[in-house]
C-alpha cells in the first residue's frame, strides 16, 4: 500500500477550497502504487485524484511533469489533466507535501496483458511520442547511466544479500553499458515507466495513460525497451515473442524504428533492465521493515537484463531487424 502522508479532513477542505471543484463528499486513500501519495475524491461535481508527492519527485521537476499532461491532453492523448487553482497554479501544498488533483482517468488496468492489449500499448507509445513533440520544458533523464552508478553506489556493499556475486556482475554490467550505450539516436519525450499499472483499458480498448512523474528527455527507442521490459516476460521469466512483436508491431504502426533504433533494442533492454533493478534494489535494501508498501522484486529485472544480453539480434524479439 502506498499511503505515505496522511491528511485530515479540515486540511483537505482548505485545500479544496482553493479551487472550483464542488463540495467532498468522501475521500480515500488508494492502495496501488509505490512512489507516491494517492487519494480518490469524490465530489458534488466529478472524482479527483489527489496527488502528494514523495521521496523520488522533485519539486523543481513537477512544472514538467504537470505541464506535459496538460501539453498532451492538448494534442489528443488520453491521459490525466491537473486542475488549476484559482489563482492559477496547478501545484499546492497538503500536509506538507508538494499536492496536486488531477482529472479522474475511467479504466482498469490489466492484470493479465495478452498479446492484442501489447499492441495497442506500442501504438500508444508512439502516439505518445509524437504528442510530445514540441513540448518546451526539458527534462533531462536522472535514472539514465549516471544515476544508476550512483544508485549502485548506495546498494553495492549490501548487493549480495540478494544474490551472492551481485556486486561483481552489476559493476560489470555498468562498465559495458558505459562503454556502449548508444548515442545520437532519434530522442524526445519520454514516458519512461509504461508498465501495466500505468495503462488503462475499456475491456479490450486502451483508455488512457497514467503516472507522469519519471518523464523525461531521452532516446524514443529506450521508452520502447523499458515497455518490452514490462509487458512481454511471463511470471515465470521467458520472454514471449508473441507479445513482444505485438508490441513492436504496434509501436511501428504508428512511428517506425529507424535500422539504428533496431540494432539498439537489445543494448537499450539491457539498460532498462538494469534501471528498474537499481531502483527495485534500492527500495529492497532501505525500506523499512512493516512500512506499509509492496516492495518490488530486484531479480526479476536481473533475469531480464540476463536474457537480453544473450540476444544477438531484434529477430530474437520477434521481427525482423529491417525498418519498417
Ligand atoms: N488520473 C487517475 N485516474 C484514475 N485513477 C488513477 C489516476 N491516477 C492514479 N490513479 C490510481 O492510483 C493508482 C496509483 O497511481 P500511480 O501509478 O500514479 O502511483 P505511483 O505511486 O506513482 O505508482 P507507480 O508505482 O506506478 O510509480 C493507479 O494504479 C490508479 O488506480
Ligand atoms: N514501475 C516501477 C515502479 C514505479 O517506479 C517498477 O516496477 O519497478
């Protein structure tokens, strides 16, 4: 569960009160997530999302995360719109957290992804993708290879209490992403953290996306590797091909990968896998015993980064290494 910051009823009525949102009529706290604070409000007028920001957002980034909701929402995305108060600013403050209430997204996310929901995912993407365009705020990418050295700076003595031979495998794996992580590859706008709690569908159709907050500025191609990550590996840990040309398949339908994004997939799958499991590790190693928050297996993304650095070629992803 991630309620990280409570708030009263008579500091959320002051809150409330800064903007035209109606009467509350009841509120609570969402269970899903693992980064920050979320409530669903219920009002005399349409259900909010109240948003406190925790430990990994910085206040210095949330006029890009917010400003980018609303620059898609413009150019046709669905995707949630923070509210503005009345005076205009769309960021607040709630029990002494960075706050702020974003439109209520209908849809579920999907437990059990097949191949068909993967493909509407990769033209999403790529939708995405071009709706950033043109957005004016830059964000550089803070969890690319310098901060996951720094994040396995912070985990590396305590690494093999997860897995004896840890240390010396990710210090490797750092040096070779180091010394070949591609540059010069087509970039833009971001998601960066696409996976299946982060999309909702209709039944079958997409309805929207969700979770702004590690958008960034980096390689289009990358966004594409941290979605293959996310959505096309079985709970037992095989890649399903099926699902990833889907996906694939889906993204290129929308904006085909140029022949240097293909022949960058694996390394950039690579890098995605080792991202997630720096942070996964981090929050494994720090947090609390009893804290009241789901924490994320690290060696699920240490058996993906194992299988893309055996790939040889995008053929093994499920499509063929020719641009579309
Ligand atoms: N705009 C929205 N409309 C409807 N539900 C939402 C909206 N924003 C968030 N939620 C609900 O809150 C949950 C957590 O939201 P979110 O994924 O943004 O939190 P987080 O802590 O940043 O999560 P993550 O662990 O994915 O980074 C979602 O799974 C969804 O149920
Ligand atoms: N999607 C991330 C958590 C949110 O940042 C993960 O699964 O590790």
């Amino acid at each position: 569960m991630a309620v990280y910051t409570d708030i009263t009823e008579i500091d959320l009525k002051q809150f409330l009160a800064q903007y035209e949102v109606g009467e509350l009529t009841s509120y609570k706290g969402i269970a899903e997530g693992v980064e920050n604070t979320n409530f669903l409000l219920h009002t005399t007028k349409d259900p909010l999302i109240l948003t406190l920001y925790e430990k990994r957002v910085e206040k210095s980034d949330l006029p890009f995360f917010l400003g980018l909701m609303q620059h898609l929402a413009d150019r046709g995305l669905t995707c949630p719109l923070p509210l503005p108060r009345n005076d205009g600013e769309l960021l607040g403050e709630l029990s002494g957290r960075p706050a702020a209430l974003i439109s209520f997204l209908e849809g579920m996310w999907l437990r059990k992804p097949e191949a068909k929901h993967c493909r509407e995912v990769g033209a999403a993407l790529a939708k995405m993708h071009i709706a950033g365009e043109g957005f004016d705020i830059k964000r550089p990418n803070a969890l690319s290879l310098e901060g996951w050295v720094s994040l396995w700076q912070k985990s590396e003595t305590r690494a093999d209490e997860v897995e004896t031979g840890l240390q010396d495998e990710i210090a490797g794996e750092l040096d070779f992403l180091t010394a070949h992580w591609p540059k010069n590859l087509p970039a833009g706008v971001i998601h960066a953290d696409l996976f299946q709690d982060n999309v909702f569908f209709l039944g079958d159709t997409l309805s929207g996306l969700i979770d702004f907050y590690f958008a960034c500025n980096d390689m289009l191609a990358y966004d594409v590797s941290i979605c293959l990550n996310a959505w096309c590996f079985e709970k037992d840990g095989a890649y399903n091909v099926t699902k990833g040309k889907a996906l694939l398949e889906g993204y290129q339908s929308v904006r085909p990968l140029g022949a240097d994004e293909l022949a960058a997939l694996p390394i950039l799958a690579r890098g995605s896998a080792l991202r997630f499991f720096l942070t996964r590790l981090y929050d494994w190693l720090t947090t609390p015993e009893g804290a009241l928050v789901v924490k994320k297996d690290p060696i699920e993304y240490l058996r993906k980064l194992r299988f893309h650095a055996k790939v040889e070629s995008v053929a093994d992803y499920g499509i063929s290494g020719e641009p579309a």
